[in-house]
C-alpha cells in the first residue's frame, strides 16, 4: 500500500496542517509515534515454514512468540473444531495477495488500479487508491522497489463456522530495520480466489500479539455482540474514536496506546496553535460500519480491526485567508481558502481486548493512517 514513510501523528501533522496567509510560515513540526530504532531484528521475525502448524508473531520492537501445543488451547476447542482452510492453502493465499500488493505498488495508473482490485477491498482499496493519489507529496515508498513480495506470516486462519467472510490474519516484515504489517486478508465467498486485504497497520514499538489457537483448528471469529468479551468491538472502537477527537474531550478512554494516543493529541495542539489567528479547528472521528473484524486469542481476548474516518475541519474566520498544503491541492486546485478546508482520514487500527475475566486495560497494537479525501472553498 503506498503509505507515507511517515507514520501515524508525523503524516497528520504534514499532511493537515495548513499554513496561515500570515507571512509567517508557521508550520509545526510533526510528532511520530514510531522511530527508525523502534523496529524490529530479523530474530524476532521468525515465520513458520509451509505446511507448519505455528506461527510466530515479530513485534515491534519485542517478539512474542506462539506455542503450537495441542494441550495449550482453549475450552472452546474441541476434536470437532477445525480451520476453514488449510494452512498449506493460507500461506499460498497471502503468497498470492501480497504479490499483487507489491504489483499494486510498483504500477501506475490503469495496471495500479487493476491491481489494486487483485489485492485489496473495502477501507484498504480506498487507502491504497488515496495513497496512490499523493504519491507526488509524499514520494513512492521504498517497499516498490523490492524485487518480490515479503513472505507472509500466517497467524490466524478462521474456524469454520459456517458463516462469511473467512478470515486469515497475516503478518509481513519488510526487512531487519521495518516495524512488522499486519494484514487482514477476508473471503466474501470462502474460495481461495476471492481473498482481499481488507485492512493493515503498522504494528506499533514494543507490541506484540498473543497465541492464537493453532492454524489447523482455526481460530474463532466473534460475528456480532459482545461475546464474552469486556465490550463489544465496534463500542470499542468508538471509545476509542472519542478519545482522538478534537478539541479533547474530558472523559477520555482508559485505554493503553503505546504514545499513540498522546502523538495525535500533540499535533492537534501543534496544528490548532498554527492557524488559530486565521480559523479554528475541530475534529470528528466516527468508526466505519463495515469492515470490523475480531478474531479471538487462545487465551479469550481479542484482537479487533476496524476503520475510523477522522474528519478535521478548520473553519476559516472573517477576513482571513488560508493556504492549504500541497496534499490538500492534491485534492482541491484552490490555493486561497475563505471559508473552510476539510481533511478526511482513514484510521486503520488493530486492538487487543479483554474478556470478561481478565484485567489489562484494551491496547492499540497497530496503526495505519492515510489522507484519503480533502475540500474547501
């Protein structure tokens, strides 16, 4: 997907802010939540060999690995109990996307958008087509100049349950210095085929994941409600989307994001302090209905994907004018705004959530950002 290089808060920072018509060129630097030492070694990138029934999650900057002990599952799994794939078939599945990610990436135009469609649906195809879209402001990323595709990780394939999409959680390190992907690949018809990343995120330093069941059983996927989890995903999501929001709100969630949550809030303060003399600033996040995603560890908490689409408006005050960066012209052909300028985002993020039994406050585990639409008059 052609992200910024940048991640998280550093790409709100440049990709939002606008200058104030001030002469002043106040333009705040960005904060990121990730550094080039934050990253990963390729001993904590072990991934399981084809036909291998463990899987070993990389983490950022720590590894946490996965046992494959038939006596290590839950109750819940039984003789009965079994993947809706095999692992042989997964890990040529994610072969199979991630080679049309990487061919995504290195085409343009028409073939990009071909491509595009062979490998991603949903939040992730808008992601990657915005993405696509301000490659002239944010450059081309390093990943399409590999020569193939990084090698999928299979952590989770989806018990067979007799309900769609089927589910297969992948993880991907680049190189030795990149923080781990982790992509959510779903089949809206179970065939092989048919399998899109439908979401992805950079896992975020000092995360990892915990056991999931073992591949051959499958995982379980929480459908609807709540389950026996502490809350259900999307209120999750929601506290979640609330506590971003701008300006800040007093109860916020109590929620442990790795400086996630603190990096955004910072370059909302940096971004409202920069034009507050010409407009001000607020911000909504709202979770996308569709999309979410919860597969259930071995031990009975969660992992939860979703989208929030984050909406930051900056409302121009009279007699003021405002001159929006390259990445909102990529958008908008207006270098003079008068009235208001709105950025949208998508916010890709993964969680970890308990169950009604455990204690550990829900964590942001991954996060992926992207300016995906702009406009203003």
């Amino acid at each position: 997907m052609k992200l910024s290089r940048q991640t998280a808060a550093a790409v709100l920072a440049s990709a939002l802010v606008l200058t104030a018509c001030t002469g002043d060129g106040a333009d705040p630097e960005g904060t990121s939540t990730t550094s080039p030492s934050g990253t990963t070694t390729e001993d904590h990138a072990a991934t399981a060999g084809p036909g291998d029934d463990s899987a070993t999650t990389s983490a950022g900057p720590s590894a946490g690995g996965t046992t494959d002990d038939a006596g290590s599952t839950t109750a819940m799994t039984t003789d009965a109990a079994r993947a809706a794939m095999s692992v042989q078939e997964a890990e040529t599945v994610a072969t199979t996307v991630l080679e049309a990610r990487l061919k995504a990436l290195q085409s343009n135009k028409k073939k990009a958008r071909e491509a595009r469609r062979d490998a991603f649906s949903g939040a992730a195809r808008t992601v990657a087509a915005a993405a696509d879209k301000t490659e002239s402001v944010f450059g081309r990323p390093a990943e399409a100049k590999d020569d193939q595709a990084a090698t999928p990780n299979v952590l989770a394939i989806s018990r067979a349950d007799g309900e769609l999409p089927v589910v297969l959680l992948v993880q991907t390190v680049r190189r030795a210095d990149a923080a781990p992907v982790l992509h959510v690949m779903t089949s809206p018809t179970g065939k092989a085929e048919d399998f899109r990343i439908s979401w992805e995120a950079t896992m975020l330093p000092g995360t990892e994941l915990p056991v999931f069941d073992r591949r051959s059983v499958g995982s379980p996927v929480l459908r609807k409600g709540a389950g026996d989890l502490q809350a259900s995903p999307r209120k999750t999501l929601d506290r979640l989307a609330d506590s971003l929001t701008w300006p800040r709100q007093d109860d916020l969630a109590d929620f442990r994001t790795n400086g996630y949550g603190p990096a955004v809030r910072r370059a909302n303060n940096s971004q409202a302090a920069a034009v507050e003399r010409q407009a001000t600033m607020r911000e909504r996040n709202s979770v996308r209905k569709d999309g979410t995603i919860t597969l259930l560890f071995e031990d009975g908490s969660a992992f939860i994907t979703g989208t929030i689409r984050r909406d930051t408006t900056f409302d121009v005050k009279d007699n003021s004018i405002l001159n929006p960066p390259d990445s909102f012209r990529v958008f908008v052909d207006d270098d003079e705004l008068t009235d208001e300028a709105v950025l949208r985002t998508s916010v890709m993020v993964g969680m970890r959530v308990p169950d009604e039994d455990q204690s550990f406050k829900p964590e942001v585990i991954a996060v992926t950002e992207q300016l995906v639409d702009a406009w203003g008059s």
